[in-house]
C-alpha cells in the first residue's frame, strides 16, 4: 500500500481543482446565437405536439437539402464547362 501515499495528494488535488459542470438543461443559450439552438425536450412533449416538431425537422432537413444539391449541381456545370473550355480551346 506504500503506493497510495504517492498517489493521494494526486486525487485530493484533482477532487479540489474539480468545476462544477452545468448539464444542457441548465444551459441558458443566448437567441441571437446561430451557433446553438433552443433545447427543446421531446420527452415531455405530448404525442401530437411531438408529430408536428417531427415534421417541421424533415422539412427544414429537406430545404437544406435543396441548398446543398443546387450549389453542388452550379458547382459541378461550372467545373465540367471550365475543363470543356480548356480542352476543345487551348
């Protein structure tokens, strides 16, 4: 047990250095963040409150996916017609 001498004032310094950590529920999030969003606990919400969150989430995760396939889809004609611009006139 010689090595528990060594050890404890380890452990009693990191037991004192310890924060106290604040869980999501705790967490005030500033509105006008973009970074974080409201929490929201769907275990609280009632069956038809929880069905409309639901759907509103597919469709904001639809319209982003929209954004995503149009950039990528003017992205990928730019590139195809910069490389057909190279090839047929240089």
């Amino acid at each position: 047990m010689s090595f528990l001498s060594n050890f404890q004032p380890f452990m009693t310094s990191l037991k004192n250095n310890k924060r106290n950590r604040k869980t999501i529920f705790e967490k005030e999030i500033i509105e006008n963040n973009n970074a974080y969003s409201i929490f929201v606990d769907t275990k609280k919400m009632n069956p038809e409150k929880f069905k409309r969150f639901q759907e509103n989430l597919k469709e904001n995760n639809r319209k982003t996916e929209r954004k995503l396939y149009l950039i990528f889809g003017a992205l990928m004609i730019l590139v195809i017609s910069v490389i057909l611009y190279f090839l047929f006139y240089f």
